[in-house]
C-alpha cells in the first residue's frame, strides 16, 4: 500500500516538473508571436505628402466696351484653374464678399469704373484677409481719375505702380525681365498695344519690362501681403497675345506658397536679365512721353 501511495506521488512529481518546463516555452512562444504582430513603441513612419498645385478661383473685374474673353480664356488655360468670373464694374462695385469667393481677383479697366474708390476700398479690404490681386492697365491711370483704382488702395499704399495719365498706343513685346522670379515661370510670350506708362512705386519692386524700356509687371510688399501690378492692357480693345493668363497664375502660385514655393519677402530692386527670345531686347534710344489715349464714353448709368 506504502508503495503504491508511493509510486502515486512520483506520478504526480513528473507531471508538475513537465508543467513547470512547458508553462515558459509556451509563454515565450506567446511573447514571441505578440512580437512579431505587434511591436510595442514602433510605429511605421508615414511619407510626408508631397505639396501639390493650387487650385484657383479667379475673378475679373473690368470696366470697359465689352467682356474680355480671350484674356479669361487664357487664364482658364492655365493648370489649376477652376473658374475664371468677370464681373462689370462700370455699372457695379463688387462686395468684399464677392471678391472673397475667389482665390485671384483681376482688375482692369479701359473705361471708368462705377465707384473707383469703393472699388479701391473693397481689394484693400480683400487683400489685408489674404486675397491676391493682380492690378492691370488702364486701371493704373490717374491720380484720381475714375478708371483709376482708388479709394484705400492708393491712399493706404496697395498700388504697386505710381499713377500716371501717359498711355502707350503702340505695340509692344516682352522685354528684359527677371527670370528666376516666381512671377516669371514660363513667361515667355507678352504681347499687347496698350498699355499705362507708369513707374513702379518706390516701395515695389520691378521684374519685368517691355521691349520699349518702360515697366511691365512689379509686385509691392504689404505689410504681411503682396499686390502685383501689370502695365498692359489686355481687354476688348487691344491686339494682345502670350502668357498674361500665365503671370496670374504665378501670382497664385508664388503667394498661396503652392508646390513648395518660397514665402515672398521684400528683397531689393532686382536686376533684369535679357529675354531668351531673339530680338526681345529693351531699347536704350529715349522716347518722346506717348499722348495720352482717350478713352472710350464709359456706359451711361441709370
């Protein structure tokens, strides 16, 4: 009987010590697989997005003899853009609500535009919340004529061209420009007939003329903003052809920071390098002030 009660316990020993090797082997085993599924303190890294294009929403707002629609073509050429609006501000002004349903506006006039200065007002207004106005000609006439842009964008320092009533009527070609500027990419081809002889505020900075020595296109810090002004007219009445929809973009581009592009900071007068067209030189011959161009019988209002 002792040996039986004996042999029993022996029995039971051999189990416990097998259990006791086992219990470990399994939990590694566990530790192990849970290892493999999930790591603890590891996170697999996530690639950081590549920034893309900008999408843009562009209004024009003109003032003159009809709606110009080979300039709005061009812009809505442009990748990127989704709509390209006009809106005629020789019978209206638009709200600051209205321009702050697009990304770019683009004023222009070629007649007097229906409140200059609320108009004046309003962009200034658009630009201090972050919009992005591109100002072409004749909308750089005055001071104080009403197809000028005034109000608060002159007398609060938007303009980035100083006003003059001298006009260009003959035709003309893209001259010596900054190459490496944000507002130049792709620019190859400006073409027009029209344009204001204005000279870019002390405050702006020039990156481009035409072929006849007189400023194209400059940009004026803003406080924290940048405005960016074109000579040219490019509306209904011109013999206008090139990238002008092109520079637009690049002013989206450049100051919605799209595609990695460098935060714009005021830099110093650059120096303009010749165009890589042929026979796209600036001419170094002095020029007689053009007459001034008039202007069409702005529409008559109720």
């Amino acid at each position: 009987m002792q040996q039986k009660a004996y042999l029993l316990r022996s029995a039971v020993y051999v189990v416990l010590l097998a259990a006791m090797c086992v219990i470990p082997f399994a939990l590694a085993q566990r530790d192990s697989s849970k290892s493999s599924r999930d790591p603890v303190g590891v996170t697999t890294p996530t690639p950081t997005p590549t920034p893309g294009p900008c999408q843009f929403q562009v209004l024009i707002v003109f003032a003159d003899a009809g709606p110009p629609t080979q300039f709005q073509t061009e812009i809505q050429a442009e990748p990127g853009v989704t709509a390209v609006d006009l809106f005629d501000a020789s019978n209206d002004t638009p709200t600051l609500g209205q321009l702050q349903q697009y990304d770019v506006v683009v004023p222009f006039s070629d007649l007097q535009f229906f409140d200059a200065d609320m108009l004046g007002n309003n962009l200034a207004d658009y630009v201090d919340g972050g919009g992005i106005v591109v100002q072409y000609g004749f909308s750089h006439a005055g001071p104080g004529d009403p197809a000028g842009i005034n109000g608060r964008w002159v007398t609060d320092g938007y303009n980035p061209y100083d006003y003059s009533e001298n006009l260009e009527t003959n035709p003309f070609s893209l001259g010596a420009f900054n190459a490496g500027h944000p507002l130049m990419v792709g620019v190859a081809t400006l073409n027009s007939d029209f344009a204001n002889v204005v000279t870019a505020n002390a405050a702006a900075i020039e990156v481009a003329q035409n072929n006849l020595g007189e400023s194209l296109v400059a940009y004026r810090p803003v406080g924290t903003h940048t405005t960016v002004g074109v000579t040219a007219y490019v509306g209904t009445v011109a013999t206008e052809s090139g990238d002008w929809g092109k520079i637009v973009v690049n002013a989206g581009n450049w100051l919605l920071n799209c595609q990695g592009s460098p935060t714009p900071t005021p830099t110093a007068t650059p120096t303009t390098t010749p165009s890589p067209t042929p026979g796209v030189t600036p001419t170094a011959t002095p020029r007689a002030i053009p007459t001034p161009r008039p202007r069409p019988t702005p529409h008559p209002r109720p």
